[in-house]
C-alpha cells in the first residue's frame, strides 16, 4: 500500500480552482467592490511577511461571508465548471491507485471547500487543502491557519504519511509547478504533471516521469458528474 498525494490546481485540474470560484463570486454579486479593496488591503498589511506569495495567503476576499453558505456555493460551482476540468490522464491514475490499494489524498492549497467536493468526486481517501480563519460561522479578511504550500505542503505530507504509518519513500506524488520541488524531492515517486518550465527542467533532469495529456486523451474521456465516483 502507498500513499498517493495529488495536487489540485494545474494538476488534476486544468486551470485554477479559486480565481474561477472568485469571478464566480463576483458575476453573481456575492462580493463586489468591498471585498476586492479588502483583498488589496490584505497585501498591503501583510507584503512584507509573505513577499511574492502574498496573493497565494490571500483570502481576505471571503471575509464576511458565512462559512456554511460558501461551502453550497463552493459545491455547486465545483460540479458544475470544475469537475468538468479535471485532466482524463489524472482521473485514469488515480482510478488505478485506488484500484491497486493505495490511499489517495488531494493535497492542494485551494480553501477546503474546494478541494472537499473534487477530493469526493474522484474518490480520494481526503484532502489536507487551505483552512480559512473563521469566527462564529463567518469568514475573517486575515492569512489561513493552514496553507499547503511550498514547505508547508512537505511539511503536512509527512505529517499525513506518518499518521498512516507510511515513509515518505513510499509516497507518490503528482504535482504541476517548480513551486513543489521540496514535496517532489522528497517522495518515493515524483510525477510532473503538465509541468512549468522550472518543474520540467527539474523532472528532466532527475529522470522523474512527465504526464501530459494528449487531445485525443482528453476527447475520450467523459467528465465526471457531481455524485458520480471515478
């Protein structure tokens, strides 16, 4: 048995899962002015602390809004534009893995209530994905308790791993930028995933395999559905 870690934006899913659910806020006017001001004012109070990651720590655009009611939103909007994203190659894997015994688990630094209905849909044992800051049921403009990311994500992976009793060297993980270098260079099994050209240079270089999907590919395949299981 092993553990599978796969990450969400770029990875499994072709595109990003929180600009799309964030434009998606604001054409349905759940945000507007307000929260785009608070998000500019979150970079200003916090540039120095998170320099050029600032707006990966941003989510200042929630504050206010109930948890519960995001988490619906969230819902739909993930069965309706993002399942429908979710790379053919990286479904047929996953399927695989979990075919074979292995524990799948989304490991992404979308907010939570992203991440929960994907992480269902394909059939993952859970997620570890960003967590929010939250007071009596509603969403505050500061950084994330949790933030998968760069070395935080090794961090939580190892954590993940050990709580299943499992060494990293019998970990997989699949991964699409050169910001999870610290995660790939750790695992057993590193797999670029549609990589940047700094995780493609990486890969290449270390003989890790490259998954890329072809047109034909993702033709072939059909979308999941919410509800439906990979």
């Amino acid at each position: 048995m092993r553990l599978v870690l796969v990450d969400l934006d770029g990875t499994l899913l072709k595109g990003g899962s929180e600009i799309q659910f964030i434009r998606h806020l604001l054409s349905t006017r759940r945000i507007g002015w307000r929260a785009l001001y608070r998000c500019f004012w979150f970079a200003l109070r916090h540039g120095r602390r998170f320099g050029r990651h600032v707006w990966k720590k941003n989510k200042a655009y929630l504050a206010g809004l109930g948890c519960e009611e995001t988490e619906g939103w969230a819902a739909a909007f993930a069965a309706e534009r993002l399942l429908p994203l979710l790379r053919s190659n990286l479904q047929q894997r996953v399927e695989s893995h979990l075919a074979a015994g292995d524990r799948v688990l989304l490991l992404t630094g979308s907010p939570e209530f992203l991440a929960r209905p994907i992480a269902e849909a394909i059939g993952a044992e859970g997620w570890i994905a960003t967590s929010c800051a939250a007071r009596e049921g509603r969403y505050l403009p500061e950084a994330p308790l949790r933030h998968p990311f760069a070395d935080e994500k090794l961090a939580l992976a190892r954590d993940a791993a050990e709580g299943l009793g499992i060494a990293l060297a019998d970990c997989i993980a699949y991964a699409d930028s050169g910001d999870d270098l610290a995660l790939l260079r750790a695992v057993g099994t590193a797999v670029a995933v549609a990589p940047d050209r700094r995780l493609a240079r990486v890969a290449r270089a270390n003989g890790w395999e490259i998954l890329i999907e072809s047109r034909a590919e993702a033709a072939l395949r059909t979308p999941l559905r919410f509800g439906q299981r990979a």
